[in-house]
C-alpha cells in the first residue's frame, strides 16, 4: 500500500524490504485478550450513543417520570393517610416507599427492551455482530460487551433517575445508591436471560411482544412495586418470588429505607446473581452458535 | 511445519458438514503469498463455506487446515488480527458515520486512537468517501456501502484479504470501480481470495482459480490455462426461430463440440468465422450468429453442464 502510506513510508521502509526478502509486510493487528475485547465491543455501543444519546434519553426519562408522576404523586396522594397504606408501607410516606422500587421497574424494562430489537439487529438487520466476530473479537467477548454497555446504560439513566425522585421528594436516606446498585443487578439479571432467548430467535415475530405481554408487564404489576406481595392471594405470590424483579425490589427498598433483614437479603442477591450466571453462560453459548457455524 | 514457505492458505481434504448436508467435500487449497486466488462456482457450490472456515468463522468439520502458517481451530484470534473480510452481506454499523465505522474496527484489531484516525483518513482517500466521512452510512449507495465495507476491511493491513462475492448487486459502474481498487491492492502485494459467480470478475481479478460445484473443486488453474484446456478459442452463438431451430446433433459435425442452452445453440471452434460460413452453406437460418471468445462460463458449462447464473 505504498501509495496510501505516503506520509508514514519511513515508517514502512522495513516492511517492504521485508517483502521482498519474502516474509511480506506483517499485518498491525493483533487479539486483544479477553476483557480489552470485551471493553472494546462497549466503546463501539459508546461511540453509537454519543451520536444517537439524545432520541434515548427523552425516552430512558420520561417513561420513569410517567410512572413517578401518577403513581408515587397521583395514586400516592389517594391512599395518603389511610390506614392499610401506612400499615403496608410501615409508616413512610408513599413515595419515599414507591421511589426504590420505581428504580428496578425503569432498570428491569428497559433492560429487557435493550436486550431484544437491538440484539436482533445486531445478528439479523445491521449484523454488525458478524462484523465484530470477523475481527478478533470472540463471540462471547460481542455478549458480554452487549450486557456491560446495557449495565452501564441502566446505571447511567438510573441515577438520573434518582435525581429526578429526589426533586420529588421520595428520597429518604443516602441508601438510594445501593437501591440503584440492587436495581441495576436485578436489570442486569434480565438482560443477560432476554439477551441468551433473543439470540436464538430468527425473526422477532411474536416472540417480543409476548415477552413483553406476558412476561415483563406481568413481572412489573407483580412484584411488590406498587403494593406489597402480601396483599395478593396466596396462590399469585409464588408468580412474584420467581421473578427477579421482585427480588431487586426487596433489595432496593430495604437499602432505601434501612430495613435490612441479613438472611433474605442474601437470600435475593443468591438468586440475582444466579439468574445473572445463568444467563451469561447461556447467552455466550447461544452468541458462539449463531455467530461461528 | 510442513508448510510451504511463503503458502498464506493450505488446506487439505476440507469438508463441512452441516447435519445432513455436506457444504464442502474434500478441498485442497494453496494460496501463495501476493496471488489472486479465486473461488469460481454457481450458488450453493460450498465457495461461501469454504471460505468461512479460512476467515476462522467455521470451524472445519474433517481434514487439516492452515492460515498464516496457524491452525484456525487453535489461534482463531490471532489469524483474525492479520487477515480482513469482505462478507458477502454488508456489516456496517450503518447508524455510526462512515469515518465512525472504519475507526471502531480498527480498535478492534488492538490499533490505538490515534492509529486508527489517521488509518481512517487514509482509508477514506482509499474508498473515495472522503466527502461523506461524517455522513451517517444508511443512506449511502450499495456500491458506497461496499468500498467502505472494503476500506474497513484494510484497516489492520492484512496480509490477506477474503472478499466473498464483492461486486453481487452493484450496478455495472459501481463493479468496475471496484475492480479498479481490488487491482490496486494487488499491485500494493495484498494476497486476495475472492469467492464469484461471475465469470468476468474472475477474469479480470484472479491469478489462479478454483472451479467448484457441489462441495469440491473440478478445474484448476490461470483462466487463460483453464479456457485453453477445457474449450476452444471461439464460440459461435447462434439463436434460431424456436419452429426451425435444428436438433443439436444435427450440427453438431460443423463444430468441435455443441451445446445446447434454452435460447440458443453454442459452436465451440478454433474459428468462428469459418464455421459460421459452414452453417450457412448447410443451409441453417440463424436468427442471429455471434462470434466470441471463450469465456470461463465456457469452462464452467463444459465441466458441470450448467451455465453459471441460472
């Protein structure tokens, strides 16, 4: 390439006497090992979001604010100074209650949206995956890169998010950083599953909207978000203790309101960080298959 | 090593199996350092396939492989780092700038920010995107899109490069332009394996050749060497009025060999001239003659029975 490497051919003088001794030039590329890879595949999604932030954000914010406007400031406002509320949320003030768990919901919902259309294109539409595992990249390095970015993403948004809800007035201790850290393990747990099923899916067809449907919309009435689990008949609740949602919720509220309870907080981080090892084995799993076959 | 000291590509008895399917059926290949070399053969022949398992993208399914002198199932990542893929379908990130795209993947190759800037500027020179660096890449045209995806390709200056099928769906113009580039790489000393099912681009492009139908190779060699060996120097193309079109053994003592393709008959001959007179004199009315040079298509139609592009 003699002609494009014009300005650095001092530089390029010993590869091409190289050549011609019959070694040729050696290329400049080289593997980088497992997790430069890894961050390499998130500064491509950074690269990405530093020209396509703002169409994300309006949206990553207005939807929590939605729901912190109707349900902590509206619906709030109804069951202030009712009894069961007070009872349910063990004295404090609606908000101050709803708030945490308000966090997992953002972080779960948008976890599961980042980790369906996009992963779809990245195989599918755009197949900048195949892009990637063409280069040195590993194929499980491309996954694991996809769940840090959406991680990152999450705790990014999720802490604008707690700005928000302390303009409100729902925060009520500096436990609120760990709520975010809670939410962000349980979203994490999310994206890494939805991640792993949408790596197998040929064409979305009905397959999002039922996850969407059935899965995370029930996941998000039905996890101690809006009420306590308690308040559901016996035969729903095990729905909400299979769903990690609701163990990011326990999480998040118990760091929010310092109501620790060491056993069964154990007990949520346990099965969140199952979900989450689960979920990145069987994604790098599924990644390898479609991209290298 | 049993290598061949300057071999970029060597491979042996190659197969690929994909459950019932047998894509490719015992390959060898050598390719030499600084050659075109190229894949020839209809859709479904196992050129894709087989050049996946070179692009370390497909583990091989039996027999013995080696890429830069390494083993693709044992240093996957490190065969990536030196060579560049041209894939059949584009993979451009097409919601990053065409600038954007050929600087992420050169990170991906281990080169540093500043490297891949001034690569990229380099590069776009190249690909004659200059004035479209900072355009977004979606709504580039197909044969934009494929200089750049071609561009990307170099930004780790591979000591060999793999286009599968490079010019599918361009226009006439936006092929030759390609050409044009893929010449000068090879002048630059950049070995080049190209998959096509266009006789003509493997003409214009490749040193050597392969022929491949159904999962192996049939024909070996220079086209000049291959149209000598399986063809005659012209053609006669002769299209008749489908009522009075003569049965192919009819006329098939004015040529060397006849062939009979749905819209028309093909004489093969050392001149096409003179057999084009022999035809008239016989009393045969072609609608319209043709006289040609033998083509790879010629080569392809005599070793299979079936033209390229059905």
């Amino acid at each position: 390439m003699s002609e494009l490497a014009s300005e650095s051919s001092a530089q390029r003088e010993p590869a091409v006497s190289a050549a011609l001794q019959g070694a040729g030039p050696r290329s400049t590329g080289r593997a980088p090992g497992p997790w430069g890879g890894i961050l390499l595949v998130v500064e491509h999604f950074w690269t990405w979001y530093r020209r396509n932030w703002r169409a994300t954000a309006v949206s990553s914010v207005l939807q929590p604010l939605l729901f912190l406007l109707a349900f902590g400031v509206g619906f709030g406002s109804l069951v202030a100074g009712t009894g069961s509320a007070a009872e349910a949320t063990g004295g404090v003030d609606y908000l101050v209650w709803l708030a945490p768990a308000l966090l997992a919901v953002s972080t779960v919902q948008s976890a599961a949206f980042e980790s369906t259309y996009p992963v779809l294109s990245g195989f599918k539409w755009q197949r900048f995956y195949h892009a990637m595992a063409a280069s040195p990249i590993s194929p499980a390095q491309v996954a694991l890169g996809h769940l840090v970015w959406v991680a990152a993403k999450m705790a990014g948004s999720g802490a604008i998010y707690v700005i928000v809800i302390a303009l409100f007035g729902g925060v009520g201790s500096a436990g609120i950083v760990v709520s975010l850290l809670a939410a962000v393990l349980a979203g994490a747990a999310v994206a890494a599953l939805v991640t792993a099923f949408s790596a197998t899916r040929e064409n979305e067809g009905a397959a999002f909207n039922a996850l969407f449907r059935f899965v995370v919309i029930p996941m998000t009435l039905f996890s101690g978000t809006f009420f306590p689990v308690d308040r559901l008949p016996e035969w729903v609740q095990p729905l909400a203790f299979v769903s990690p949602l609701w163990h990011g919720t326990e999480l998040a509220r118990a760091a929010a309101l310092d109501r620790w309870q060491p056993l069964a907080a154990l007990g949520h981080l346990a099965y969140l960080v199952a979900l989450l090892a689960l979920g990145i084995a069987l994604s790098t799993r599924f990644f390898a298959r479609r991209l290298v076959r | 090593m049993l290598l061949v000291a300057d071999g970029l590509v060597q491979a042996r008895g190659l197969r690929k199996r994909f459950g019932d399917f047998e894509a490719v059926r015992g390959v060898d290949v050598d390719v030499a350092r600084g050659e075109v070399f190229g894949f020839l053969g209809p859709n479904g022949a196992g050129k894709s396939s087989t050049m996946r398992m070179i692009a370390c993208v497909s583990p091989r399914t039996d027999g013995s492989l080696q890429v830069l002198g390494m083993d693709p199932d044992v240093d996957g990542p490190r065969i990536r780092a030196r060579i560049g893929v041209v894939p059949q379908l584009d993979n451009l990130d097409a919601e990053l700038t065409v600038r954007q795209n050929l600087q992420i993947y050169g990170r991906y190759f281990g080169l540093s920010r500043a490297h891949v800037r001034a690569k990229a500027t380099e590069l776009l020179e190249f690909a004659q995107l200059t004035d479209r660096a900072d355009d977004e890449v979606e709504p580039l045209s197909g044969g934009m899109k494929r200089r750049l995806t071609i561009a990307r390709a170099l930004v780790n200056e591979p000591e060999l490069l793999l286009l599968d099928e490079p010019t599918t769906g361009l226009d006439p113009q936006a092929r030759h332009l390609l050409w044009e580039r893929l010449y000068r790489l090879k002048r630059e000393g950049v070995t080049q394996i190209i998959t096509t099912h266009y006789m003509d681009e493997a003409e214009q492009l490749c040193d050597r050749l392969v022929v491949m139908d159904g999962g192996v190779i049939v024909a070996e060699g220079s086209p000049a060497e291959l149209i000598e060996r399986y063809s005659t120097r012209e053609v006669l193309e002769l299209r008749f009025d489908p009522a009075l079109r003569p049965e192919a053994a009819v006329i098939a003592p004015l040529a060397e060999r006849v062939e009979e393709l749905p819209d028309r008959l093909l004489l093969y001959t050392a001149d096409g001239e003179h057999t084009h007179a022999e035809v008239a004199r016989a009393g045969f009315v072609p609608l319209s003659a043709l006289v040609r040079r033998s083509s790879l298509e010629d080569v392809f139609l005599r070793l299979t029975g079936r033209t390229l592009v059905d």
